[in-house]
C-alpha cells in the first residue's frame, strides 16, 4: 500500500488527491476540446465540494485559479477568466519594522518605558501627581509578576528618576503603594502555583 506521505505533495490540499488525480488526467488529454470539457467538469465538482462559498464574490474565478495551479499552469484550455499568474504566488510578504530599540529593564516593558517620558512632559499638578502613581502602581506589579522577591518603593522612586531622565523627582511620600503589597504577592504566589501545575501534569 503507498500512503499519502509517500506520494508528491499536493498543490491545493484542500480538494483532495482524487481532484488533483482529474487534474493530472485533463493534462494527458490530447484533444483540446475534449480537454476543455474535462476541465469544465473539474471545475464543476471543486465548486460543489463548497457549496456555502458559492455566494462569495468572484467564487468561479477562484476556482479557475486553483485549476491553474493545480496544473502547475500547464493546463492549455481557453480559461473562461484571466487567471492568477505564476509570480504572484512567489512573492515575500514585506518584512515588519520591529523595534530594534533597546528595552532597559524588560520586566516593566517598553510601553511603560515610554509611558515615563510622556509623564515627564506635563506639568506640575494634580493629573500629574495622578498619572505618577498610576505609573508607580504598574511598575511595582510589573517588578513582583517577573521577579521572586518584594521590591522597596524606593527601588520603584529610583527607576522613576533614572527612566525620566532626572525629570522625576518625588519622594516616598507622594506614592502610598503599602496597601498594593499583600494584593501583589498574593497575585504572584498564584501565578507560581498555576506555573507548578502544568508542570505537573506534563510530568
């Protein structure tokens, strides 16, 4: 028996190897008007395999376009449209412009990183005052989730200062974080638990 892993690679998986058999078969045919009505038929049955997707637009000229590839563009037939061209199927999707910037501490991220830098931009008042510990809030929480031990609010008051530039200078006093704390590391303490049952399990 010769199973499906052994046979050449199928173009369109989608239809099946008894499809692309009919293909292969329309492609020996000599006669052009014989072939013509082989490929009229192949066609019919593809769209039959699908019939919710026959409301879509331009539904027959996909198929067409399948036909065409499945032959590997050899199929000489007079196509009702204009069908895809070999190229097109070879073209690279454009590359994405990923940040190459560097991240200094990963644990808070590079949105937080950016978020100080606008903070540091506004004046003074109280939606700065607000914005601050919003900030300081984040950063602690980000700190616990990626790291085993607490973190001291003047770590969190240091960091401020160090992201901004100098621009951001408060005390410990302006951020009441204390009550944050027992929340966090509970928060933390679950997440470890959750990690040590996976683990488990795939044990």
């Amino acid at each position: 028996m010769k199973y499906n892993t052994q046979q050449q690679k199928l173009p369109m998986p989608e239809y099946g190897r008894g499809i692309q058999n009919m293909v292969d078969h329309a492609l020996t045919i000599e006669d052009r008007e014989e072939r013509q009505r082989c490929a009229n038929t192949i066609v019919k049955i593809m769209g039959n395999m699908f019939p919710l997707m026959r409301e879509l637009p331009d539904f027959k000229r996909k198929l067409w376009d399948h036909l065409a590839i499945m032959s590997d563009f050899k199929l000489d037939i007079d196509y009702p449209y204009e069908v895809v061209k070999p190229e097109t199927l070879q073209t690279s999707p454009e590359r994405i412009p990923y940040s190459l910037g560097r991240i200094r501490y990963r644990h808070y991220g590079y949105v937080l990183e950016q978020l100080i830098k606008k903070a540091a931009e506004y004046p003074e008042g109280e939606e700065k005052k607000q914005l601050l510990h919003l900030i300081a809030v984040l950063m602690r929480k980000n700190y616990i989730t990626w790291n085993k031990d607490s973190v001291e609010l003047q770590k969190i008051i240091s960091d401020l200062q160090e992201y901004s530039e100098g621009k951001i200078c408060i005390s410990e006093s302006d951020l009441e974080l204390t009550d944050l704390e027992p929340q966090l590391m509970a928060q933390r303490r679950a997440m470890f638990a959750q990690q040590r049952r996976r683990s488990a399990k795939k044990k």
